[in-house]
C-alpha cells in the first residue's frame, strides 16, 4: 500500500482547519453554538490527513469543508471536531 | 376555550422493568376468579371485570377512585401465579444471563481483569457519548466472551451448555430447567452467593448492561403477572343481550383457570407430571398474552376460530396502536365521494354535492359587525332553499358561551337565532368561495393535496376541471376522492394563499408545470392550430363562444371573397398581450439542422406579444409537465394569468375539438396490402438472417465480440436484427399513417400514445422480453414443446411477427404474456419497495426546515445544510431544475432568440411512461416493454384508488 494524502484526492473536498476567530465569527454568523454544528470525527481520514500536515487538532475544533457543488459552483460547511 | 398546554418539555424516557413487587403495589385489586359478571350484570369481586379496576357503564362508579365512566381512567389489578413463567419479550436476556453467569455461584464467567476491562470500555464509551446501538453491541460482545468459559473462574465449578428451545425452554445439557430453576439462577447473579455466603457485586449486572438498580434479572421471570384495568379491555353489549368480551379478558380468563388448577393440583400433592402439564400450560397461556404470534407455539384462538389479538398485537405493525392511532388521526368536517370530470369550473373549484354541504360546516364567531348577518342565517335553519329551490347555506349547531352545543332544527331555528348573543359561535353550513382541501391517496408529493374553492352544485360527486387530474393522478373511473373543511381563519388564509391550485401548477419537484392540458384538451388546441386551419364566422363563434363575453374575435382574412377565421388567431386570444417565446413544438420532426422559421412541418412555434405568429400547439405549449408556454406565463404573468390561460386555452381546445370532430377506431391502424407484404417480406428476411447467424454460431463460425462468450454474442447479434427489423417495420407502416390519421394527431401531438405503440398495432409487435433477454426458460432446452429443442431462431425464442391489429398465433400469444407478466411483476415491486423507501425518509426529514438565514436545521438547531440545497434555490422557482435561464433573458434583453437549447430536458408526459420517452442507445437490447402500461392502468378496478 503507497501511503497517500487523502486530501489529494480529486473526490475529496479541502478541509482547513479555522483559527479560533475565524471559529467564533462563523458561529456567530450562523448564530449558533458548537453543538448545534455537524460533527466529524478525529480519526477521520480527512482530519488525520490534517494532522500529518502539522496541524494541532483537538476535540471541538472546527473545520471548514469547501466541496464542488453541481448545483451552486462552490459550497462550503463547516464540521466540529469530535473524539471518535 | 381550552387552555394552551403548559410550556414543559420532554427531557428524556426512562425505561425500567416492572418488580413483582411494583406490580401488587400499583394493583387496586387481586383477581381471584376467571368469572366476569354476575346474573344480574353486576361485576364480580375479585373477578376480571371486578369495579376496582374502572368502570365502563354508565352509572356505576369506581371502587377504587370513586369517579364515573368519563372521569375515572381505570387502575391495574393483579393475578399472584402459582408458579414462576417466564416472560416471553426477555427470554434472548434470560438467555444471555444464564450463559454468561455461573451456574453455581451466580458470578459473571470473567476474571478480575476482563471485568476491568469491560468496566474501561463501557466507560470510555459513556464518555464519548455512544449511543444505545453501541452499548448493545458492547453487551452482546461481552456476554459472549463470558459464555465461551468453561469453569467458573471465582468457584470451579463446570459450566453446562444452555439452550433454549423456543419459545421458553431453556435446557441444560439436555435437561428442562424450569422458570423456578432460571429464577433461582436470576437471582443469584448480584444476589446472595451460597459458596461465599456473600453478595455478589452489582457491577456484574452493568458489564452486562443491566441497571441493578431499575431491573433485577429475576424480574425476568414473573411471579405476578398485571391485570390491565377494564377501560383497557372494555366488553362490548350486543343487541341481543349477550356480552361480548375483549380478546385480552378472554386470555386472562385462560390465564386464571389455569392458575387456579395448577394451584389446587399443587396443593393436593398431585402427580409431579401433572403439576408440570399445567405449569406449562399456564407459561403458553401467558406467552400468548403477551404476544400472540410467538413462533414455535400456535396462537391462541377464538372460537371463531380467528386468533386473538394480545398485547403485542395490539401495538405491532400498520393497524397497530402507533402507526394507527398515534401518528395517524381521524378528521371530523371531512367528506368523500366519487369525482367525475366538468370542463366548466375553474381549476381552482371543486364542485360539492349539496347533500355534502349541509353536513360540512365552518364555524364562524358571533360578532357586532355580523350579528344580523349571522342572525338571519341562523333563522333559516338546517335546510334553506331560495325561491327557486337552489341551495342556501344554513346552520348546524350553535355552540354557546358555555361550550353547550345546540343542535339546530326546523323547530327551534327561529328561538336561538332571537336568543343569539356576540361571543357565540355558530357552525355554517358551505358557501360557494369558502376553502376546502381537497386530497386523493396515494398522497405521494405536496401536489396530492391542494385547496379548492368550493361550487356547491347537484348530483352525488365531487366536480373539478380535467387539468387538474395530473397532479391527484386521478382519473373517473371510480375514483374517490376526500376532502377537508378548513376550520380556522389561520388555516383558510393559508390554504388559500399557499395551497390553492394555481399556486401549485409549478412543482417543486422538476421545476415546470405539473397542470395543463391532457387527452382531449392536446388534440383539440393541435386541430385549432395545426398548419393554420380557416373557420367561418359560424365555426369560429362556436369555438369562442364558451369563454363567455367580452371576447373580441380577431379581424377575419378574407380570400376569395370569402371570409374566414385564422385558428392561430382564435388560439392568441388565450394569450398574455406581451408574451414572446418560441420553442420546437412536440411534433418536430428533429431534423438534423433546425430551419426554424421556414420549418416545413409547421413544428416551430414563434410567439411575439402575444400573437402565435407560426407553429402548432400541441403537449409541449401547454400540455402538462410540458407545457413551456404555460410555464412561462406561470413565471413572468403570476399563477392568475397562468390559470386563466390555461383555462381559455382548454375551452378554446374543446371548441375547436367539437366544430371538427374527433374519433378513432382500430381501421385507424389500416395500411394497404402491399405495405403489409412489404413487412412480411422485411420480417421473412429478418427471420433468415437470424437463421443465418444460428447457423454460423452452430458451426462456430460466428465472429466473437470482444469480451463476450459465443453464445452472448449470437444474442446480441440477433436481437440487433430483429430490432432493427422491428424499427423498419414500424417506419413502414409509419409511412402510410400521415398526420390525417386520428391515432397519428395523438400520438404526434402527445395526447396519448406514441408512435411506437402505433408501428406495433400496424406493423410488428417485436421480441419479447424477461431481463432484458430473449425468452428461454419453459422446457428443457427450449421455450414451448412446439419447438425443437435448442432452437435459437426467432419465432422459438419469443420474436413476435404478427401486428396487434392482425392478432397474435397461439405461442405469441403465450411469448407476450411472458414479457407482460414480468411487467405486472415489476410494477407490483416497483410501489411496495419505493413505499417504504418513501416512508422513511419521511420520517427521517419530518421536521427539518429551512430557516431565514437560509441554513437546513432540526427541531433542536442542529445545522444540517449550510444553505438549503446548497444554492438556496426554491426548486419550484427554478427552471428545470436550474436557478437561472439563461436563454430566456438573453432573449429579454438582447430581443433576439438564442440557439435552440439541444438539451432540453424531456419531462415525462401526463400517462406517458418512463421508457415511452427513452431514447435507446445504438447497440442495446431492443425489446417492447409492456409495463404496468398507461393504457391498461385501473382500467377494470372500479372503485380502486390505489
């Protein structure tokens, strides 16, 4: 098995992890709290994917997931981090 | 008025298992005796029906709360069995407990480490907020583990296997344990430990996913079994006098007997074999309490012979009490009849039978402002007529200040309309305008129920114009349908503003018109429209003359000093003043370069402010899930334009349909002798070239395809030539059905029918199919004795020659049932299968909805979509499917027409089904699919719905 990084992947959307402002402003964009957010897993490919990048992810996190979409060109969500 | 709920919230359900001792806690009473009432009708003490457990007649009260019928909501008694039995709804746990505990000790068969490590995961668990599915598989894992040991880690002792023979036995090594011996067991797990002569700990019973302090296992096995109070199981009195019992007090009636004799007997010091008889005659008489469809046990039966119906029973499945009554509830100010058709009401009506209205009410609030109004309603009574005998609306019932209800009748009209007071609400009878919903199951899409504007008129059914049938998929032959008085000003404002009909003629479900014209209604707009025809004066008022007054016929053309009138031009009075379009009409011959306005097939419309300029009105205008005209207007016009024009448009189509006049017979089908030789011989040919190929295949000489085997090949081969001899003959026949053929004008317009089905009436029906191959199962090696064995030629392997019209010979007949029946099968799947699909999406989605800010939430704020689809786009404003049409504001703007679109997405016609459409690829498999066919559909099933 040839180790890849699945965020490389043509089918797999970007992930970013937000800063802690970035975090906030969403939620309060959305005028909501973390809990009410969809989750995503630590061991998720995408965020240990992350993880191998450098990056420090821990349990209510947020990621920004920015897919293709047929329908609107770009369409972005954001996950909250959860342990597994 | 009653007052709102208070505002309390559910924070959680807790379930528990109930105690021996709970259970004569909360008993009002010990039932002793299988009797129920007494001669004079009395209840019985300590008996089933005994007054501590409720009442149910009238007059009596209860012993218990001393409350009436309607006050007192029953309580439980209690039957003390002689004998433990086991529970049938936990015989998997007892199971489960007694393979994974100690037979001797009681401990749980783990060490001291796995314990801990079972501890750890469940914590760890716990923590990270699993839910019940992972704990249940946590469980099982570790009671498996558990059973594996064979000696008793704490005393030594050697662990028997455990078996259960259903639906209660358990065995050990063979031998029967009895529900004492398991009880026993039960309550050595946690309980006292006769080796240690200590407590076991409770932690085993939490490895084990058990809450020792709501459920002890012993529970498991009952000692007491609840009485549920008589209001539970009320006996119903016939007419002749007699007591008829519910099916529950029957069981418990069994359930006492039994008891007592295994009491008496046990007592007496009878024969062990007899005590054991009836102790397992008592386990099925509660077995089939609980659940009456037990498997391995028979169900008990009434002496009917029907079985009963018990607890479970009871609460399982489609007429259970959950999918019955608690998600679905019954409706008063509701009616049903059979619907028939009335090209003369608007599509927002509905015509109501009178006999429906004077039972339909709306209840409307006594006011200053309408006190005389409502007076002299009131005043009018229950059934008022005019001078001329037409319906008036009465009233019903007047509901007083106090919540009393009086019932209105002839008699005491004239009294309560004087003694009416402001505050009062009175129940009105229908009134033409007033808001009903109307609904026809199955309610697959919103569309399936809408608001109609009510016609109170004669005759027995209920009334609606004909484009309103695709929608309901409704059609008259027998139909019902049922519909729903709207009782608040809430409701009425809503129905009428969100779901009256021409709200709803553009579906959210593919963004076009889900109404328009069918049948009739394509055929006659096409006869008014096709290649221009002239009327005279006479004619054209006839065809005008149903859109009422006020129409101004357009100036007349003269030629040859005769005047005439321009079916285009009667057919633009239907149309908005500044409406602009062009499009291909459904007829288009789909030539390989579009000529657009010099097309000599008259099949491209062009629209400028409002006149039809060229091109021919068919499906594609204004017929349903096609019509782009109609589609237009709908979006640029608003739904009251769209309405209108769909509403002039059908009467002008039935106008035109009526000056010419319009049938169709099987001679419709006739083609000259010569073509039908012509098609025999293309067959003959066909049929030889297939021989051909067998016998090229027989001697392996066939040229193999890549990637198939030899016989795959000669498959596809010959159902290539038969497919294409199939086309050929249709193209022939084709040939001499013009468009002055009636069948044709349907077919071509889209009314009904494709020309498809025409080539198989008048040339050659095709090879028949099951899974997309040629029929080969039947006999040994061929289809029919009438064939040689493994003969692969085309008349032995289902390729049918004849036409329908010429008629089928003997094993054609049986070939086509074959791919018929396949079809039937198919559809019969097809709607169980998409059903349940259906259901749990629904109920996977109920209570989403789309928020201000745009994002998808559930009913706890969850986020589910960021934007509701992803673009925001209400599918019923989007075009096809798509936000944004370009075309048709380049043409706005820029005043000239873009390229005709070549991927317009075909949507499935009224009728039409999925494969009519389908455009198949070169090299497929080309066989006739007859499908639950749109031709056959409810045919014969009067009165069917479904």
């Amino acid at each position: 098995m040839v180790e890849f990084n699945v965020l490389e992947h043509e089918l797999v959307p970007s992930h970013e992890l937000l800063t802690p402002k970035e975090a906030e402003a969403m939620l309060k964009r959305y005028g909501i709290t973390k809990d009410q957010l969809p989750k995503i897993r630590v061991n998720d490919p995408c965020i240990a994917a992350l993880i191998d990048a450098g990056k420090d992810i821990k349990e209510g996190q947020i990621v920004k997931i920015t897919r293709a979409s047929e329908v609107a060109g770009v369409s972005v969500a954001y996950r909250l981090v959860v342990t597994a | 008025m009653i007052p709102r709920a208070l505002g309390k919230r559910i924070m959680g359900i807790k379930f528990e298992m109930l105690s021996p001792d709970e259970v004569r806690r909360m008993s009002a009473i010990k039932v002793i005796t299988a009797d129920t009432y007494d001669d004079d009708g009395f209840p019985i003490e300590m008996g089933l029906m005994d007054s501590h457990m409720g009442v149910i007649e009238p007059g009596l009260r209860c012993k218990t709360c001393g409350g009436r019928v309607d006050d007192c909501p029953g309580h439980f008694g209690h039957i003390d069995l002689a004998m433990p039995v086991i529970h049938v709804g936990y015989v998997k746990d007892i199971k489960r407990l007694l393979q994974s505990t100690c037979r001797e000790c009681g401990r749980l068969l783990m060490t001291k480490d796995q314990i801990d490590e079972a501890q750890r995961l469940r914590r760890e668990m716990d923590e990270l907020g699993g839910d019940t599915t992972d704990f249940d598989m946590l469980t099982k894992r570790t009671a498996k583990d558990a059973s594996l040991k064979t000696i008793c880690p704490y005393c030594g002792a050697e662990q028997m296997k455990i078996t259960l023979d259903k639906p209660s036995t358990f065995r050990e090594n063979g031998h029967k344990l009895t529900p004492k011996e398991v009880r026993e067991r039960l309550e050595r797990i946690s309980g006292p430990n006769p080796k240690t002569s200590m407590v076991n700990p409770q932690e085993d019973l939490e490895i084990m996913g058990i809450n020792p302090q709501v459920a002890r296992p012993e529970w498991m096995v009952l000692t007491a079994l609840p009485v549920p109070p008589v209001t539970v199981r009320p006996s119903i009195t016939l007419e002749s006098g007699d007591r008829s019992e519910d099916d529950l007090t029957h069981k418990l009636v069994d359930v006492l007997r039994i008891n007592q004799r295994l009491r008496e007997n046990r007592d007496a010091g009878a024969p062990q074999l007899i005590v054991e008889d009836l102790w397992e005659l008592l386990q099925y008489h509660v077995t089939t309490y609980f659940d009456n469809q037990t498997s391995g046990i028979p169900p008990a039966r009434h002496r009917s012979g029907r079985p009963l119906k018990t607890l479970v029973q009871r609460l399982k499945g489609k007429e259970g009490r959950f999918r019955s009554n608690l998600s679905g509830k019954r409706v008063n100010f509701s009616a049903r009849t059979v619907i028939s058709p009335d090209p003369w009401l608007s599509i927002n009506e509905v015509g109501i039978p009178v006999e429906a209205a004077r039972e339909l009410t709306i209840p409307i609030r006594v006011t200053a402002a309408n006190l005389d109004y409502v007076k002299a309603l009131v005043k009018r009574g229950t059934e008022p007529v005019d001078e001329d005998g037409n319906y008036l609306p009465g009233v019903n019932y007047v509901i007083r200040g106090d919540g009393r209800r009086i019932k209105m009748t002839t008699k005491n009209a004239e009294a309560t309309s004087e003694i009416l007071e402001i505050g009062q609400i009175v129940e009105r009878q229908l009134l033409d305008g007033d808001i009903v919903l109307f609904n026809r199951q199955p309610s697959l899409h919103r569309m399936s129920m809408m608001a109609h504007r009510v016609r109170i008129m004669r005759h027995k059914t209920f009334r609606f114009n004909l484009c309103v049938c695709p929608p309901y998929n409704a059609d008259f032959d027998g139909d019902e349908m049922n519909l729903h008085v709207l009782q608040g000003l809430e409701a009425i404002a809503e129905g009428e503003i969100l779901m009256l009909v021409q709200e709803n003629i553009l579906s959210p479900r593919f963004g076009g018109p889900v109404m328009g014209a069918i049948h009739d209604h394509v055929t006659g707009i096409f006869m008014l429209t096709y290649r221009d025809p002239k009327f005279t004066r006479e004619q054209a008022m006839e065809i005008v003359n149903r859109l009422g007054t006020g129409i101004v016929l357009p100036k007349p053309k003269t030629i040859d000093g005769k005047e005439y009138f321009s079916g285009k031009a009667l057919f633009s009075l239907a149309l908005p003043d500044d409406l602009t379009i062009s499009y291909k009409a459904s007829i288009c011959e789909k030539c390989d370069s579009c000529k657009k306005e010099d097309c000599k097939y008259d099949a491209w419309v062009k629209i400028e402010d409002g006149e039809l300029l060229m091109g021919t009105m068919d499906a594609k205008g204004i017929g349903a899930f096609k019509g782009k005209i109609l589609d237009k207007i709908a979006r640029d016009k608003g739904t009251t334009a769209a309405r209108e024009f769909l509403e002039v448009a059908t009467k002008l189509s039935i106008g035109a349909i009526m000056v010419r006049g319009f049938t169709t017979s099987i001679d419709d089908e006739d083609i000259p002798l010569q073509a039908r030789k012509d098609i025999k011989k293309m067959l003959d040919d066909a049929i030889s070239d297939v021989e051909k190929k067998v016998r090229a295949y027989n001697e392996g000489k066939l040229d193999q395809m890549p990637g198939r085997s030899m016989e795959e090949t000669l498959e596809v081969e010959v159902m290539k030539i038969l497919g294409k001899a199939r086309d050929e003959t249709g193209k022939k026949a084709g040939e001499y059905l013009g468009i002055e053929n009636s069948a044709v004008v349907m077919a071509r317009s889209g009314a009904r029918g494709s020309m498809m089905n025409l080539s198989q009436m008048a040339g050659c029906i095709g090879q028949q199919a099951v899974r997309g191959e040629r029929l080969k199962r039947g006999y040994d090696d061929r289809t029919l004795p009438h064939f040689a064995p493994g003969d692969k030629g085309a008349a032995a392997k289902g390729f049918v020659t004849a036409c329908y019209k010429s008629g089928l010979s003997p094993t054609e007949y049986f070939f086509h049932s074959m791919g018929g029946r396949e079809g039937l099968v198919d559809t019969a799947v097809r709607t169980s299968r998409s059903g349940y699909m259906q259901r749990r999406l629904i109920n996977a989605l109920e209570d989403l909805r789309v928020m201000p800010d745009g994002t998808v939430r559930n009913t706890a704020g969850t986020i589910i979509q960021f934007k509701f689809g992803e673009d925001g786009i209400d599918p019923t404003r989007s075009i096809q499917g798509k936000a944004v049409d370009l075309d048709d504001i380049l043409t706005d703007v820029l005043g000239e027409e873009p390229e005709p679109g070549d991927d317009d997405r075909e949507i499935i016609g009224y009728g039409e089904q999925e494969h009519d459409t389908e455009i198949e690829p070169d090299e497929a498999i080309e066989v006739e699919e007859e499908g639950g066919g749109g031709d056959y559909e409810g045919g014969g099933s009067g009165g069917g719905e479904g």
